[in-house]
C-alpha cells in the first residue's frame, strides 16, 4: 500500500482542522508592523515592531521602555482607529497624564491594575484574543508577585515563583497569538509586549552579569528583544531644573524578522517647546534625506519643491504639511522603510541625511 505523500497529509489536516492549520509556504511570513512613532528606531527594526508576536523591551531605570511602548499606542490610534490598546499595570505605575501629554487619546487606551501574577497571566491572556486590540502591554515582568509569595512571610523564600507563572504566560501568549490570527478577520493579532528591568548575576567575574527576571522562556520566546540606554540632557536655555531632552541608543539583541540595523539612536523631547510636545523625536532630516534618495521628493523646475506630485514652496512648507497630517508622515516614513528592506539597504550613521541650507527653501 502506497504511503501517503506531503500533499495528501496537508490536504487532510486542513480537512480536519481547517485551511488555517497551514500548508505549503507561509502566509504569515511578512507581518505588519505597529511602528513606535521614532524613526530611528522604526528604520532599525525594518519598520517596528511586528503584530502578532512577543516582544520584550528592558534596561535601567529611565532608559525609555514606557516611552517607546507610548509610541506605539501613539501610533496605533492613528492606524487602527476603531482598536484599543491594553496596558496591563503590575507595576501600579502607569502615567495617564504624562501619556496624554504625549498626544495618547486615554478614552481608547484600557488600563488594569492587577494585585498579582497569575491575574496577569488570565488578563493578558483574554486580551490578546480579542479582535479589536492592536496591543497588549505588561509592565513589568520583574514587578511581577505571585499568590504564593504574597501569603508566605517575608522570611520564606519562594525559589523560581515569578518564573513559573511568566513561562506558563508565555505559553498562554503564543498559543492566544496564533489563534487569534486564525480566527481575527484578515489575519490580524495584537502585539504583545513585555516590560522589563536589568538585574545583576551574583559572583559573576569574567562575561556579562547582566540578566532579566522572570526566566528563560520569556527570552526564547520572544521575537524581539530590544536593549535601551537612555540619559538625561539638561538645556538651561530651556529648563535649569528639567531635563528638556532624553538621548537614547537601542540595541536589537534578538530578531526573528527582516531589520535594517541593529542600533538606533536618538534624542526624544522631554518638556513642551519650540510648537511640540513631548515625546517628539526630530527626524526630518532622514526623513528629508530619504525622500529625496527614493525620488518622492525633487527641486521644482521653477522653484520650490515637488513631492509625489504635489509643489511646496519651502521645506519648511513641506515640514509644516507633515506635522499638520501626522497620518501622512507615519505612510511616508513606512514607505521609506518598505522600500529600503526590499533593497536590502543599512540604516544611515547619525548625522547622515543633514539638510544642507541651501537645500532648505
């Protein structure tokens, strides 16, 4: 009796399981992108973070972990304006106002404040099937305390607890994701994304003692692990008490998608001036500098500027048109980004991509 080929087994799952079991090739293999709103860093990671898989982002105190995550809620509300996102607040730390400051609209943001871990394992879990949600947030993983540790003392120590429970999250999380793909219409599943800190191994000599909490399955699971170094810039011609600026660097430690880089640097506004709010990140110079390189922008023959058929006077018009239509410029710059994957091109070193001044009327 002849044995059964590839085909025939594929065509039977999908008989008993449906169509969505799978078959030949992957119709999952490009993603969309919920991009963070910062260019360099959307550049990096070949246009952001993808929907539908775990990601974790940590490092030190203020290194901008919540502001990147603000990001994408930012961003979110202006693609997926009928969505949600949920921010899942183990560390009873969550700043309405500082979001809203930053242009986040609250009314379409949920926020949930859990007493413990295994009641953020079931509430992440719930969220993550749910077909109007672009993004599930959990902040933080080291915040995390579970049931146990709460009824024991003090004294007692409770060996690998959080870990447990963020493993079987995890479980429940990539199970969640690619059910809701299967069952969301056009394939859709949120982003799910995981806060945490840095602690220190004890009596590590020689390597990195640098490690997360939480475990290990959080990491291999994970497809995308990104690094954040941030410092705090003081302008006395702004501010002499408040840091008026954040420089950041980012650093990709773990991708399973297509990215250009893996650094991005960049200087995030902490105070409100100069007509922005903050939480802005000023790209227009590689913005500008990619446009013109990918011919969507071009000097007028007589006079100004044209981009993708439409004549500005100034740049500084066409600066002007972009801030005033923030939609347009997150298309812009996902254009920008689609195109250089598909070219296999490297993300610019900082400082490329100047406007030069004569190039600025």
């Amino acid at each position: 009796m002849a044995k059964p080929t590839a085909s025939d087994i594929i065509k039977k799952l999908q008989k008993d399981f449906g169509p969505e079991i799978g078959g030949l090739g992957d119709k999952y293999a490009n993603l969309p992108r919920l991009p963070t709103g910062i260019f360099p860093l959307d550049l990096a990671m070949g246009g952001g973070p993808p929907l539908g898989k775990l990601g974790i982002i940590y490092g030190p105190e203020s290194s901008n972990k919540t502001n990147t995550v603000i990001g994408m809620i930012l961003t979110g509300q202006l693609l997926y304006p009928d969505k949600k996102a949920v921010i899942v607040d183990a560390e009873q730390s969550w700043d309405s106002i500082w979001a809203e400051a930053q242009g986040v609209d609250m009314s379409r943001v949920i926020v949930l404040h859990p007493d413990y871990a295994e009641q953020c394992v079931d509430i992440v879990e719930s969220f993550l099937y749910a077909p109007d949600v672009y993004l599930v947030a959990l902040d933080s993983i080291a915040a995390l305390i579970t049931q146990n540790e709460i009824d024991s003392s003090a004294e007692k120590a409770v060996v690998g607890g959080s870990s447990a429970v963020v493993g079987k999250m995890v479980r429940k999380a990539i199970l969640a994701l690619g059910q809701a793909r299967k069952q969301n219409e056009a394939g859709f599943s949120p982003a799910f994304v995981c806060i945490n800190q840095i602690r220190m191994k004890i009596g590590v000599m020689f390597g990195d003692p640098e490690t997360m909490p939480g475990g290990n399955a959080l990491k291999y699971a994970a497809a995308w692990i990104l690094r954040c170094y941030g410092k705090n810039e003081i302008d006395n011609k702004i501010n002499d008490a408040m840091p008026a600026y954040k420089d950041v660097s980012c650093i990709l430690k773990k991708w399973k998608f297509p990215i250009i880089n893996v650094k991005a640097t960049y200087k995030m506004q902490m105070l409100e001036f100069g007509g922005n709010r903050p939480g802005f990140v000023d790209d227009w110079n590689t913005v500008f500098a990619y446009l013109r390189e990918l011919d969507y922008l071009a000097k007028h023959q007589g006079g100004g500027w044209v981009c993708s058929g439409t004549p500005y006077k100034t740049l500084n018009d066409l600066k002007q048109w972009f801030k005033d239509n923030p939609a347009y410029l997150v298309e812009a710059k996902q254009t920008i980004i689609s195109e250089m994957v598909s070219k296999g091109s490297t993300a610019p070193s900082p400082g490329e991509g100047e406007v030069d001044a004569e190039d600025a009327v």
